[in-house]
C-alpha cells in the first residue's frame, strides 16, 4: 500500500483561471501513520431528501410484509437489489399539512410541511409562514465546512409570487420544499447547467459564472497544470480514483453542454431554457449525477430535489401514460386510473433506485457514498383521491455511516413524521429534542 508521508487536507481543490473543483474524499487525505498501518478517514455524513407529488397508489407502494427480509411491493421493487440499505416507513403522518380551518390547499401545504412538521399559514402574498425545514436546519451546522451549506434542485419550476389556485395560498408553497426560516423559503434550481455553474464555477454572482462559462472551454481544461502537480503527491489507487471522478464530471459537463445547444437550436421552443435535457429522465438523471457530485467532491452535504411541484399536469409517454398525472391521482376508484399511477410510483423509484446504484459503486473512504448518506425519499400525501397526509409513502435509503440498519419495514401507529426528523438530525450530529409538532424521537430507528 502506498504511503505518503505528507497528507493532503480533506478540503483540497484544483485551481485553474476561472474554476475550482473540489476533490473527493482521498487516501492521500489521511493522515500517514506508519509504513505498516493506516486508519480510515472518519466518514463524512450526507442527508438527502427526495419528494414526489400528487401522493401514490398505497395498496401498490405498501410492502405486503414487514419486520426484517420483507416482501418488496410492486411500486418499490427496483429498490430490490438495494435490500440492505432500504428502511421502508409506513405509518408515519403529517397532519400539519391539515386545513385546519383553512379550508382547501392539501397540495400548497403539503411541500411546505414535510420537512418542517408545522402547519404553513395561509397566504396570497409574499408574507409566507412556515417553519423551517429539517435540511436547513442540519445544513446550518454540518455546512460550516462545506462550499455549499445545501444545494436545492427540481425539476419543474416554481413561482415565487402570486397565487395559485383558489385556496388562498400563495404560489411559493408549492414550489420548494427547503426553509432556511420560518419566513425564507428557498427557491430550487431547475436548469441542470446553472447548478454546474453554481458547484463548480468561480464567480462572485451569476453573471460572472456564466461568462467564465462562455469563454467556450471545459472546466477540467483550466485545472490541467494543478492535476499534473497533485498527481506527484497521491498514489495510484488515488490518482486512479481522482481520474475517475473527473470522468464523471466531464462526462455530466458535455451533457448539459449538448442539452444546451440542442435546446437552443430548436427555435420551436425558444421559452425552454437552455441547459434543460429534452426529456424528463434525462433532466432527472441529470439532476442526481449533480447531486452524487456534490456529495463526492464534499461541496456540500445537504441536497433537496423535488421531482415535480404538488398538482404537477406532466405527463408519462414513455409508459404509455398521456393522462395528467394530478389529473389520475383522482382516481375515483377507477382500476385503470390506479394502474396508471402505480406505473408512474414504480418508473419514479426506478429512476431513484439508478442514483442509489452510482452512490453504491462510489468509494468514499473504508466505504461508498450510500454507505454514508441517508435519503429520504416520499411525499406529504398518501392517498391524493382524498388529500390524506397520514400513513404517507416513505423509504429512507442507506446507512447513515453504520447508524442505519437496512432491509426492514418498519410499521407505525399514527406516529408524527415528525419524530423522524428528530431522529434523522441526531444521527447526522445535530441533536434536537423536538421539532416542528414532533412528539419524540422513532427508537426503532436505532438499532443497528
């Protein structure tokens, strides 16, 4: 084993005219303790949560057994060959998305709820209330070392203003699921190549990222002499690993690269903003190489991404589903409508299930990327034909640096999700007693 006698900082970047690039987690990084001995880097942590709209079809999302080497259900079955890394959570609710006297606008308060345990208060206006969201609150300490404290992304837009539809609330609740306060939501970025820019590129604004950009030549270009000299210092299995991390970068980079001149050139849809991939599981594959990017390099350790926005119209060609999906989520008891959106439930995981594989097979010190991490992936309705934020669809996917147990479905009772944000911030070295309207912490969480 290769041994270096100077350790390089775990922060350590490329530096080129105009670009920066982070590095992933290296044995170099280690500091060198004999010729005969080295002990790992302490894992670094990561937390992710993915939220889909419009809720699910439960009798095809709920596995028909629980306990531990449960029966995997049709929704989630490309989750399958993930087994030891997959917790299924059933039972867990989130009432504060309730009207409560506020009448209609399930969907408004259901992304502003999910991950703040507090009802949103009902707004046209831009004077919106929530509480803020468990990934701002981690990202507020865990952040401290990091680039970006978190990085929020989706994948339809959202309006910052004005209201939308007629129950009375404002626009901006359906369009983030992240609150850095009770009174700052936080907008989610859509354009795979401003996040590019936004992770990687110099600049003390938009505006100058985007000219470092156009100057027409690749990032990895500019870092070229500084590889050369970092090189000399690492060994092979590191430069090994470094060469195939810039692989991945450069292979994201020509893609949003040719999403963009593709988007551009075709002039019968010139309100598409370029950078912005052509079809939907290219722009949501895109955006999850993004993110295992930025859990790679270490740039940040927090990421939301919101698959759509709550009463989303988009549609499902490639399975054979020209319907709306909020349209069929009101399904009226209709065995069609209901395997239709099981179709869309399991496509949805499948594409999860695809990040989680590249998570798997990328190493992260004594283990891979999902080793370290824990993402949450679900939604704040269960059965949108009644607009019920009980029993809500919830996987919570790998094993949190040896403090999560996979392959088990664990069964609540009318228990606050809540409960699951006090336990997912303590494991993450945030303690918290409560939050939102949690009532505890879910023990069962903590066995390992």
């Amino acid at each position: 084993m290769f041994i270096t006698k100077m350790s390089l900082p775990r922060r350590t970047f490329l530096r080129g005219v105009g670009a920066t690039l982070a590095l992933p987690l290296l044995d170099a990084m280690v500091p060198a303790l004999s010729a005969t001995s080295k002990t790992a880097a302490k894992p670094v942590q990561r937390l992710g949560f993915v939220y889909f709209p419009n809720g699910a079809n439960m009798p095809a999302w709920t596995p028909p057994t629980s306990g531990n080497a449960f029966e995997f259900s049709q929704s989630l079955s490309p989750l399958a060959p993930l087994r030891k890394h997959v917790t299924v959570l059933s039972g867990l609710d989130q009432l504060t998305a309730d009207g409560r006297g506020d009448g209609g606008g399930d969907h408004p308060r259901s992304p502003a709820a999910w991950l703040s345990a507090v009802h949103p208060k009902r707004r046209e206006g831009a004077d919106v209330e929530s509480g803020q969201t468990l990934d701002q609150f981690v990202a507020a300490e865990v952040g401290k070392d990091t680039p970006l404290s978190s990085l929020e992304v989706a994948l339809e837009p959202g309006d910052l203003a004005g209201r939308c539809g007629a129950n009375g609330y404002s626009c901006i609740y359906s369009s983030t699921i992240s609150w850095r306060t009770a009174t700052a939501p936080l907008p989610m970025e859509t354009n795979p190549r401003y996040v590019f820019e936004r992770m990687f590129g110099e600049g003390a604004d938009g505006a100058a990222r985007l000219a470092i950009v156009r100057q027409n030549r690749s990032l990895l270009d500019s870092v070229m002499h500084d590889l050369d000299g970092l090189r000399q210092k690492i060994g092979k299995a590191d430069q090994r690993r470094v060469a195939e991390y810039l692989d991945s970068v450069r292979d994201i980079e020509r893609r949003v690269q040719r999403s963009e001149q593709q988007n551009t050139e075709n002039l019968q849809i010139p309100e598409r903003p370029g950078g912005i991939p052509d079809t939907f599981e290219e722009h949501c594959r895109t955006m999850y190489d993004l993110q295992l990017l930025a859990f790679q390099a270490d740039i940040t350790r927090v990421t939301t991404f919101m698959l759509g926005r709550e009463v989303s119209q988009r549609t499902f060609p490639v399975l054979g589903v020209p319907d709306a999906h909020h349209a069929i989520s009101h399904h009226q008891d209709d065995p069609e409508k209901q395997a239709k959106i099981a179709k869309i439930d399991q496509h949805l995981v499948g594409l999860f299930a695809e990040y989680l594989e590249k998570l798997r097979s990328t190493p992260d010190g004594d283990g891979s990327l999902l080793d370290h991490s824990m993402i949450l992936y679900g939604a704040c309705i269960s059965e949108a034909q009644r607009h019920l934020h009980s029993d809500l669809p919830l996987v919570l996917v790998g094993n949190g640096a040896g403090q999560l147990k996979g392959d088990r479905h664990l069964t609540f009772d009318d228990v606050p999700m809540g409960n699951l944000l006090v336990s997912l911030a303590g494991k993450m070295g945030v303690p918290v007693e409560r939050f939102g309207e949690s009532t505890g912490s879910l023990e069962e969480l903590s066995g390992v």
